[in-house]
C-alpha cells in the first residue's frame, strides 16, 4: 500500500510540472525565436566556360550578409557548388540543371534550383532554395542571368 502511494504521489508532483514547463517552452518559442533570415539576391551574375567546361561566376550586386559580391567555380556536371562571399563567408547548396527560358535567342537557357547545405553568412538556412536562370553563350563561352531575373537564395 506504501508503494502505491510513493507512486500516485510521484505521478501527482510530474502531473503538475508538466504545465509549468509547458509554460516555459510557450514563452521561449515563436516571441523569443531569432529572426527568420532574409535570404541573398543578386542582380548580376557574369562569367566564363573555358574550353574544358570549367565556368568561373562572379556574383555582384548582391544583398544579404556578403559583402556586395562572391565567386564561385564549377562545371556543369557538379552536383554542388560553394560562392565564396566578398567578405570572406560562404554558401554550399546543392545544383541541378534543367532547361531554361528567357535567354536571348543566341544563348541557351539554363535553370538552376539546389537547396543550401551550409551557411557561414546567417542570410540564409540550410535546406533554403537556391534559384536562377542562366544565359550560356557558346561562341563566347560568356554567362549572365536571364534578362529581368535574379540569382536567389531564400532565407
């Protein structure tokens, strides 16, 4: 009978924490949460494909935490990609390609979308969605962002 009441009693006292520490995790949630970043948009994004397919990208006009600029290198056949910011952060985020729309007609369009893996900027997440629309032209080897579009990585 003894056990029973040590029991009923221990279950009695946690029955009344639970509210109070219901009570904490309320008001530690959304009102004391960070803000949510708000993401990189850049406006311009330049570069070149040598000959063995190897493209240099230079991000410029870029807002969030990087300095105003980044870089990155890679091929087509990447599968992921950092951009080394001007400030000296960065941004991995997985790549995919797919054909595009709205390059000038001497350009091939291509559509990149990924999803960021790491972060040192704090603009963005791990898991954000990376988007662009990039015009490749073939006889120059030169890259740029589709006409009215953007390189973007959502916060």
């Amino acid at each position: 009978m003894l056990k029973k009441r040590i029991m009923l009693a221990a279950v009695a006292g946690s029955a009344s924490l639970v509210p109070v520490a219901g009570l904490v995790a309320l008001t530690s949630g959304p009102a004391a949460a960070a803000k949510a970043p708000k993401g990189i948009k850049c406006s311009t994004l330049s570069g070149k494909v040598n000959s063995a397919g190897t493209a240099k990208i230079n991000l410029s006009s870029c807002t969030g935490n990087t300095g105003g600029s980044g870089k990155s290198k890679g091929s087509a056949t990447s599968s992921s990609g950092t951009v080394k910011w001007a400030n000296g952060k960065s941004t991995t985020s997985t790549e995919n390609y797919t054909a595009g729309t709205g390059c000038p007609s001497s350009d091939i369009a291509e559509q990149i979308s990924g999803n960021v893996t790491a972060d040192t900027t704090k603009s963005t997440a791990v898991g954000a969605a990376l988007s662009a629309t990039v015009c490749y032209n073939s006889s120059t080897g030169k890259l740029s962002l589709a006409p009215g579009t953007k390189f973007v990585i959502a916060g």
